[in-house]
C-alpha cells in the first residue's frame, strides 16, 4: 500500500476504481445486483423535462433516488401517480420492496399517504429537519 490521498476532486476513473471493485465484492458475497435504472419524466408542452421520478431496480427492491415535482403542478397527487407507476415497474422488474429517503415533511406526508413506513430516521440532517427512511412492501 502507497498511503491515503484525500481529494475533493475524484476523476471518474478514480471513482469507477471504487465502484467496480465493491460491485465485484458484492456480487461474489450475495449475488449478481441486477441494477437497471428506472424514471418517470414530467415534461412541459415543448418536450423540456421539468421534474419526475429517478431511481433503481437492485437485489429486489426499488429505490427512488429523486422526486421532483415542479411548484405549478404540486398538490394534484402526482407524487403518488409516480411513486406508483415506478412500484408497477418495480413488480414487473421481480422486486418486493421499495425504499426511499427525504428530509422534506411535505414529501414525508405523501410518502405515508403512499403506504411507506419509517424505518429510520437521522435528526438534524440536515440541521434543523430530520431525514426520515421509508420502506413498503410491493
């Protein structure tokens, strides 16, 4: 071993390095992973993507990685169509649970109407709000 860099700035193929070696240390330990991506796009009347749903299919289960609703269509359910549109791809994909994270109490709200549980929380983080866990079963 040559020593430790710290750095702010990985390159790609420093940061590729990292993640392919815990890939194959994964897939040896528990399986192959069967990542796919997975997003539900909003666009506006010119084809612009304004907001969606992004995330992935992994060892079963979904996770939503970002949900973005845009102001001017908040409050018409739209989370909850996404959230389960993106469930519907899940089960189709052969997974049995989803799980995402916000620190957002409005976004929290939805989440629950969803039928997501806690699972988890971390307090002030960030300071002043609580990131909150949440799972479901598909």
């Amino acid at each position: 071993m040559r020593g430790f860099e710290l750095t702010g700035a990985p390159s790609p193929e420093e940061l590729a390095a990292i993640a392919d070696a815990l890939s194959a240390f994964n897939t040896g330990d528990v399986g192959p992973a069967d990542r796919r991506p997975l997003a539900i796009l909003i666009r506006d009347t010119d084809g612009k993507v304004t907001g969606g749903l992004s995330g992935f299919t992994a060892w079963g289960w979904l996770f939503t990685q970002m949900l973005y609703i845009p102001e001017t269509l908040r409050g018409a359910g739209l989370a909850g169509k996404l959230l389960a549109e993106a469930e519907e791809e899940a089960r189709a994909r052969g997974c049995g649970g989803a799980w995402i994270d916000t620190f957002s109490p409005q976004a929290l709200s939805a989440y629950l109407r969803q039928g997501y549980e806690v699972f988890g929380e971390l307090e002030d983080f960030p300071q002043g709000r609580t990131r909150s866990f949440l799972r479901k079963r598909l």
